[in-house]
C-alpha cells in the first residue's frame, strides 16, 4: 500500500511539474549584437558607434522602455530614458556619442562596452528581472540572438 501511494504521489508531482505554465517570453528581445566594430579598436566614436545592441519589439503593440536596462557581464548598464518601441520595430543602441531617434539610441561612452572575446547582452525589466540575454564567443564580429 505504501509503494502504490508513493507512486500516486510521485506521479501527481509530476504532472504538475509537466503541467506548470511556461514563462511568457518577452515581446521585447535582443535581436543583435555587433561586438567587433569594423576597424582597430581606437575608441574614436566612429568605431564605437560600430559596437551595438540591436533590440526587437515582437510584438504588434507598442512597448514603453522607461526603465529597462540594457548591460553587459561586466556590469556596464543602459537605461532607457522615455522611449516607446513600436510593435514589430527595432532600436539599435550604440555605444558611442550621438542624437537619438526613434530607431537609434546612443549610450555616450568613451570605451567599450562588448568584448570582442566574448561577452553576455542582458536585457532587464524595470523591476530588474530579466527580459531576455544573449551570449557569444571570441569568433565573428556579431551574433543574431
């Protein structure tokens, strides 16, 4: 009797594991990354305007980026000011100096931001929980996440 109602147990366990809701994936996603700006790296804004995050609003409605924050494993951190992503659309943002427009934005640094060597884009909500995140290696100059 005990291992029948192990087993009952056991099974019920599992299908509620099994049934368990899948976490909704972001509409907002890393779409790409370019970590290898074409060129030598001489941190001119040029070539650190080479180096970005592009980011995808999957879905058709449009989403407010206030608070979001976009970083690297280092700890190097974007965060969106007030901006809305229209449904289907991208946001390339850029490492260097520049004026922002509804499919640029710029960080305004003076150096890198992601390593050519291989590095982690985390995408977070406002509430710091993650959104979405890609990862690559030391080959190539960019990676579609």
């Amino acid at each position: 009797m005990k291992r029948v109602l192990a087993a009952g147990v056991a099974a019920v366990v599992a299908v509620g594991v099994l049934a368990a809701p899948a976490e909704a994936a972001s509409a907002v996603q890393i779409y790409r990354a370019y970590y290898n700006s074409p060129g030598s790296d001489n941190r001119t804004n040029k070539s650190l305007n080479g180096e970005w995050v592009q980011l995808l609003n999957t879905s058709k409605k449009a989403v407010q980026l206030k608070g979001y924050k976009l970083r690297d494993k280092t700890g190097y951190t974007y965060t969106f000011g007030s901006f809305t992503l229209a449904g289907k659309k991208y946001v390339t943002v850029h490492t260097g100096k520049g004026s922002n427009t509804s499919t640029h934005r710029y960080w305004g640094r003076g150096a890198y931001v992601w390593n050519n060597t291989g590095d982690t884009a985390y995408l977070r909500y406002p509430n710091g929980s993650a959104a979405d995140s890609c990862s690559w290696g030391s080959k190539g100059s960019s990676k579609y996440c």
